[in-house]
C-alpha cells in the first residue's frame, strides 16, 4: 500500500510539472505577449524587431482568436510568431551593433571653370590688364587665365595683379608662361606678323590637361559675360573643333578675297582675333593639308606649313588658321560678327546685323585704336573700363562715362552707331544690378 501511495504521489508531482511546464512554455511563445514587449521596445531607444506593418497584423490574427476562434487557429498564430521572432533575430544579427545614426554626406558639384589664354609681349602690359578686368566685371563663373608673356612682363603681371581687391581675386586663378614654340626656329615664330602672336598656334600643345580654352588677342575687351561665349562649346557638332568669326563681312571689301595669296577659309576668311578652341580634339585629329595625303597632327602640321606659305602670308598665324581651315572647314564653327566687332565692322559704313540688333558682345580694337584718335568710339569703352575702380557702381562709374563721351563721337564714321556699342554693355550691366540687388531685397511683408 505504501509502494502504491507513493507511486500515485509521484505520478500527480510529475504531472504537475508537466502542467507547468507547457503553461510556461505558451506564455513565452504568445504572440500577444511578444507584441507588447516589441511595442515598448519601440518605444525606447532599441530599434524595434519587427516592422510595423507585421505587428498590426498579428494583433488583428490575435483579436480573432480571442473573440471565439479555434485552438488550430491559435496553434497557427504562434508558428507564425515563432516564424517572425526567428526572421528578426536573423536580421538583428545582421546588422551592425553601432546604431548611431551617420551623417549623410552630400556630393559637391564639380566647379565650372572657364580657361582663356593670352599673349603679351613689349608694351602690352596695360592693355592686356584691362582685357582681364573686362572679362570679370561681368563673368559668372570662375575663369583661369592662361597668360604667355615675355620674361620682364611676368613679374609686372604677378605684382598688379595681386593688387586688385578680394572679392575680384576670388573669381580667378592665373598662370603666366614663358614665351616657348615647340617645333621650329623659336626667333622666327617670334617674329611673324607681331612679337609673339605665333604663340597661340602653340597652345594645344603646351597646354595639355586644359580639354577647352577661348583664346583672345589683348586689345579685346569683354561687354557681356565670358559665360555667354564659353556656351557655344556645346553648339559644335562632331567634327568641330574651333569657332571664329568671318574677317568680313562683305566680300568686295574683304582682304582675303581682293588681296590673298594663299588658301583661306570660305569666301571672306576668318579672323583669329577670338579664338574658341576644343583642344582635346585638335589633339586627336588628323588634319587634311596639301603636302601629305595621309593627314597630320596639329603639332606635326605647323612647321612644314609654314614653311611651305612663310613667302606669301601677310597676317602671320591668322594666315596659317586660314589654310588650315581652308583643308579642314568641317572642323570650324563660325560665330557672328558681333563676337569680335572690330572698325572693319563700321569704318566703311555698319556691316554687323548681329551688332546692329544686339549690341556688340566682344569688342576687338585691332588697328592701334585703343591708343589713338582714329577711332574714338573704341577708346571711349576702352578708356572707360580701364579707369573703372572695382567695385564701384556699373552704372554710374562705367555706363554713364561710356554714355557721356560717346556723344563727342557721333561725327565719326563707327560713332555714327551709338546702339552697336550701348545696347549690349547696358543689358549687361543691368542684368548684373539684379543679380546683385534686386534679387537681394526680401519683400515686405
């Protein structure tokens, strides 16, 4: 009888515990129960385990079951929660125990730069200054400047321009270059038509990481922004590699067509005065010339040319652009006149459209203008800009001057156009006023 009490009172102890035991084993494996424990833990400063969206559902399974639903029900909602708890640990696992949040870093744009290249030899100090002044004043993007110089000048340019105010020295980098020609006799290059203007048929080749470049001649003076003239550069289709303006106009008044002794481009030729440049293509392309029908390298091709035209050109390396382009004219792109206005364009009478019905964009003072009394409507700007103090008012220090002595012009042949030279410089300048002001000025409220 004792062997049967206790083997009774140890069956009841052991049921017991297995009655414990699958009561404790359903509380922990609830689905309910997991939620609200997820729930807080939302609410604290742990991620939660589970995404929102599953937890919703759950507690709607839940609601269900509660409200009069089978136990296979049940049984089904705890498999799923069992399923979810093991899909959210594997996850938890997975990502990193660091759960600071990082700051996002956001990518800069890369800087436009704009590159124009100039060369200046003897006395072109001061003229060469006031062609970069011009191109500041009104610039939007940054632009380095690209200076080929002489060895006396390379300092004068360093100390001037480290003059000029902060907020100007802001929009440029420069560099300044010897004078140097990589093919041929350097004295000769030196001389042809102007000290150092053969330069410029060298720059594809020294300049070898700049992909694009305007190059100008120093008597240029920039009335609208260098933004304007740098855009063209995606007008070139496939094959063009160079942009400039016609050396005329008029055929019957035209230099080349009355006078020249070699091949030049198209009826009237072009002037290299503003040079726009795509230099990653010159580089790489094979140029058609009278010598080798093969073709030849821009670099290859310069010497042999001008050794085959040196008795019969007059205007130097323009001459030599002209029979290049003459060989090649699906490589140039031509620009309009009112993009290197020169006295050509009025001292015969007006012969510009373009600058007739949008002022002058770039003003080009070849002939010595600039420095004497043969054409005074090109000394007035010119005048104007270089006396102009940096960061005075446009309107006042430099438009109403220019305004002013424009009038003692009207008597000569290029002042008889006023608007060919206001129209421009003005829509300019107010185009910067509004820039800077208006734009500035927070409405009231």
């Amino acid at each position: 009888m004792r062997i049967h009490c206790k083997v009774v009172v140890i069956a009841v102890c052991f049921g017991v515990f297995l009655l414990l035991y699958f009561l404790g084993g359903n509380a922990a494996d609830d689905p309910l129960l997991k939620e609200v424990v997820e729930q807080e833990d939302s609410n604290s400063s742990r991620p939660p385990s589970v995404p929102r969206r599953d937890v919703a559902a759950k507690f709607a399974k839940k609601s269900s079951a509660g409200s009069g639903g089978r136990a296979g029900e049940t049984l089904k909602g705890r498999k799923e929660g069992k399923a979810i708890n093991r899909r959210a640990s594997v996850n938890a696992k997975s990502k990193p125990k660091n759960n600071v949040a990082r700051p996002v870093t956001r990518r800069k744009r890369t800087e436009v730069i704009m590159h124009l290249a100039v060369v200046a030899c003897g006395n072109r100090l001061d003229e060469t200054l006031t062609m970069v002044k011009s191109a500041l004043l009104f610039s939007i993007k940054r632009i380095k400047f690209h200076i080929f110089a002489e060895d006396p000048l390379a300092p004068q340019f360093e100390e001037r321009l480290s003059q000029w105010p902060r907020s100007i020295s802001a929009k440029f980098l420069y560099s300044i270059y010897p004078i140097t020609f990589s093919v041929g006799n350097a004295d000769e290059w030196k001389k042809l038509f102007k000290p150092c203007a053969a330069q410029r048929l060298f720059l594809p080749v020294i300049l070898k990481d700049v992909d694009s470049l305007l190059y100008v001649d120093t008597d240029v003076l920039f009335l609208r922004p260098m933004d304007d003239i740098w855009s063209l550069l995606k007008s070139f289709n496939s094959t063009q590699l160079a942009a400039m303006a016609p050396e005329h106009e008029v055929p019957k008044i035209g230099w080349y067509s009355r006078f020249a002794r070699h091949p030049f481009y198209g009826v009237t030729g072009v002037n290299s005065g503003v040079m726009l440049m795509n230099l990653t293509r010159i580089r790489s392309t094979m140029f058609k010339n009278s010598m080798i029908p093969s073709g030849l390298s821009w670099e290859d091709l310069l010497h042999p040319l001008y050794q085959k035209y040196k008795n019969h050109i007059t205007w130097g390396d323009q001459d030599l652009l002209n029979i290049i382009f003459h060989y090649n004219p699906e490589c140039l792109y031509i620009f309009p006149c009112q993009w290197n206005y020169r006295p050509d364009h009025c001292m015969y009478g007006s012969n510009c459209k373009g600058a007739e019905d949008e002022g002058v964009s770039i003003l080009h003072g070849n002939r010595g203008v600039y420095h004497d009394d043969k054409q005074p409507a090109f000394k007035v700007v010119y005048d104007a800009v270089h006396d102009f103090p940096f960061e005075d008012n446009m309107f006042q220090s430099l438009f109403y001057p220019i305004q002013t002595k424009f009038l003692d012009t009207v008597n000569t042949l290029c002042g008889r156009v006023p608007q060919v030279f206001l129209k421009q410089i003005e829509k300019t300048m107010r185009k910067a006023f509004e820039d800077k002001v208006v734009r500035h000025v927070k409405p009231h409220k």
